[in-house]
C-alpha cells in the first residue's frame, strides 16, 4: 500500500516451529499522512516576583490590622490567686459529727457512775477517717501558669517598636487613630502636623477665616479616625456651617473644599504612614489571626 508503514513486532520464528494460520495475526498499518502531530510546548508565564521595596494595597491593609492587634487586641493572661486561702469550717470536726443520741447516752454515763464511757474503736476510726484537717498554708499559693506572654506578643511588641521609630506625625497619627491613644501629645501632634500640610494649600485668607478654618483641622481628624476604622461619618454639611458660623450656601460655596482639602491630606498621611510601616517590617514573617477587634 502506497503511503503506509508497516509495523513488525521484529520477533522470528526458529526453524520447524509451527506457523499461525494466515489471518491469525495482522500487522497495524498506521497512514504516515494520519499521524498525529506532536503536542505544542506550553509556555507559562513568568512568575512576576515581587521586587524589594515595592509595597502594594494588600501589604497597607495587613499594616494596619498589625497596629490594630498590637495595641487593642487583648493578650492572653496568666491565672494567680495566690491570695486566695482555703475557708475553714468546723462542720466535719469531731465534736459537730458525733451523733446527737450518742451525746445523751454519755451524758446519763457521767450522772450515775462517774465514769466516761469510751466510744467505740470502729466509730471512732471512721470518724478519724472521715474528719481528717486539711490545712491550706498562705506561703504556698497555687502554681501559677508557665505561659506568661500571648502567642503574639513578640509581634506585637515589634510592631509597637517600628512605630515608635517612624517620623513623629506618622507615629502619632497610627496610635491615634488605630491604637485608639489617649495620649493627648497623640492627637494635638497630628491635628498640628495636619494643618502644617493643609495650610500651604489654602492660599491667601483673612485672619478670622484662617482661625476658623484651623479649628476645623481636628474635627477632620476626629472624622478621619472614624471613617478609616468604622466607616461612618461623624460630621454633616449643615453641622459643620453651623459649627464655623457659616450659612449652608457659603458652606457649600467656600467651605466644603476646604474640608475635602483636609480630608484628602489626612488620607495621604495615613498611607504614608502605613507604607513606611511596611518598609520597615519587610522581610519580618508576621501572624495574621482574627482577634477579635
């Protein structure tokens, strides 16, 4: 046949072995045009891998779940009552367990001869038994657990040091607004750092219009804390006009850009802030856990 292969299984048959009738067995012939054709390589491709120093929004959004468990999550604690005493009572002593019969048997002893008259060797076995003090000595409280510190507390207490160690209104501003700081120097350093930002962008204004624009600088960091970790605002437009003094018309036509101005400095800070913290964890292998914050 014209085109064909024939395959052979290349075995011979020795001499006086006996042959298969013609028909037995038959030889696959495979067209060579019909064969099929090699499978294409597959190309994947490259793996982009992650160049040093680049940060992206996953890594922001870990930092700030790392603040939020090094300063609000609670840590594990160790049980010690120590000061705790063993009560002590007398409801199992001898003279409160002997039955009240067996009391005015030996007192109608004593009247007619005298003489005590002894209990007996069992009661009195069972009752040393079932009597016996237990004494609780305050120099030895319970032992106290073996597992002082959480199973993150290293973390967080590298996380609390890299903050410490970011510029002054970046620090101020991660402990404010996720590690909840009661620190006034806190939040008075961000409301400061916030309007050194925002003041330059504002161009030239009368001295009460700037008085009363700085006084707006901390409620948006009020309102910016809110935002960033519940997502709700504390302050209206009509609110605001009515807090600075201002009409809603003037409001709307002065004052709103002045406060989106604010809003948008202080959300550049806090990713500043979170990026910084990130180029100084990088490298370091944390734990992300739900804490219950």
């Amino acid at each position: 046949m014209a085109g064909t292969e024939t395959l052979s299984l290349g075995y011979k048959a020795p001499a006086g072995a006996l042959r298969a009738p013609v028909g037995a067995f038959s030889f696959a012939q495979v067209a060579a045009d019909s064969a099929p054709a090699a499978p294409a390589p597959v190309r994947r491709a490259p793996r982009q891998r992650r160049r040093p120093g680049q940060i992206d929004e996953q890594d922001v959004g870990n930092m700030r779940e790392l603040v939020l468990g090094a300063y609000l999550a609670p840590q594990h604690y160790r049980e010690d009552d120590g000061t705790y005493v063993a009560p002590y009572t007398t409801e199992r002593l001898k003279g409160e367990f002997i039955p009240a019969e067996m009391l005015d048997e030996r007192a109608l002893c004593q009247a007619d001869d005298g003489q005590v008259t002894r209990l007996p060797k069992a009661y009195v076995a069972a009752l040393a038994k079932g009597t016996t003090r237990v004494i609780a000595s305050e120099t030895r409280p319970k032992k106290k657990s073996s597992i002082p510190l959480g199973p993150l507390a290293f973390q967080d207490a590298r996380v609390a040091r890299e903050v410490g160690q970011l510029a002054t209104e970046q620090g101020q501003w991660l402990r404010y607004a996720y590690g909840d700081s009661k620190v006034w120097d806190d939040e008075a350093g961000i409301v400061c750092a916030l309007w050194a930002r925002v003041e330059p962008l504002l161009g030239k204004m009368q001295p009460k219009t700037r008085d009363r624009t700085r006084a707006l600088v901390h409620l948006a960091v009020q309102e910016g804390k809110s935002l960033r970790n519940s997502g709700r605002l504390f302050y209206s437009g009509p609110h605001l006009a009515q807090l600075v003094g201002v009409t809603e018309t003037n409001w709307r036509q002065h004052w709103a850009e002045r406060w989106a101005i604010m809003a948008d400095e202080l959300f550049m800070l806090d990713r500043e802030a979170l990026r910084a913290l990130a180029g100084r964890l990088e490298g370091y292998e944390y734990l992300l856990i739900d804490r219950g914050i």
